[in-house]
C-alpha cells in the first residue's frame, strides 16, 4: 500500500466511525449490501448513507443523518453505510438498488427493496444542516 492509500484509509475510518459509532451498520462488501437487502421483509424500511471525504459530508451529511435518525420520534429498522471511494464493490452494489446518478454522499431510504426517498449530493452541498435535517425527517415521517 502506498502513502496515498494508508492516508485514505486511515482518514476514511474516522469518517465511517462517525456513523458506526451512531448505530450504523457498514456494508463494506458487495456480498454484505446484497445480504443486506435480501433479508429486508416489504414492511421494514433502511436509511443508506453513502459516505464519501468530501466538505459536504463532514459538514452536513453525516452530522444531519446522525442527528435525525437519533432523535426523530419514527426510525428507520436499519441504518446502513457504504463508503465510496473507499468500499468500491459495496457502494457500486448499493448504487444498484437506488438506480440514481451517482453521487456521493447521499441518502436513500427504502422500504423492503423499494427506493421511496433519495438525496443526491446536490440537494445537500451548500444547503443549512438543519434544511438539511428536515428533509430527512420528512422522509422518515412518511415512510417509517
């Protein structure tokens, strides 16, 4: 492994710590996303977080998705994060089930397989956390 790749490794652990750290759980393999969704029953739903390095996602994604799926009064059953750039495999399996342009970070909300809710990185970059936030519980409102 090079300097590059140790660097990102390491920088990205702090990153995908902020959500694990907060009950989530990471999909870092193709294998564990499909496992994932196979097992999901049409009435459960799951909060995906794609996580990425960028400003947009220390500064509003990852503080946002913590703060709504900790304190809003209706939940997702799971909460799931792949990293992209990081676990390629899993974040291109992911990206699958959502059938969106990819971007990252992002949020998508299913219930069982079915996509009922997507964030794109350009409806969080630049916008207020607390926006930000409302849109999620939103989504959680109406689908959880």
């Amino acid at each position: 492994m090079n300097a590059y790749d140790a660097y990102m490794k390491e920088l990205a652990a702090q990153m995908r710590g902020e959500l694990t750290q907060n009950g989530f759980t990471s999909l870092e393999t193709s294998e564990s996303v499909t496992n994932h969704m196979n097992e999901r029953q049409d009435d459960e739903t799951t909060f995906v977080v794609i996580n990425s390095t960028c400003g947009c996602a220390a500064g509003l994604a990852r503080p946002a998705a913590v703060a709504v799926a900790e304190q809003n009064d209706k939940k997702p059953d799971y909460k799931v994060t792949v990293f992209a750039g990081q676990d390629k495999e899993a974040t291109a399996t992911m990206r699958d089930y959502i059938q969106q342009v990819p971007s990252s970070p992002s949020f998508a909300l299913f219930k069982g397989k079915e996509l009922v809710h997507f964030t794109p990185r350009e409806h969080i970059e630049g916008r207020d956390i607390n926006d930000l936030a409302m849109d999620i519980k939103e989504a959680f409102d109406s689908h959880c």
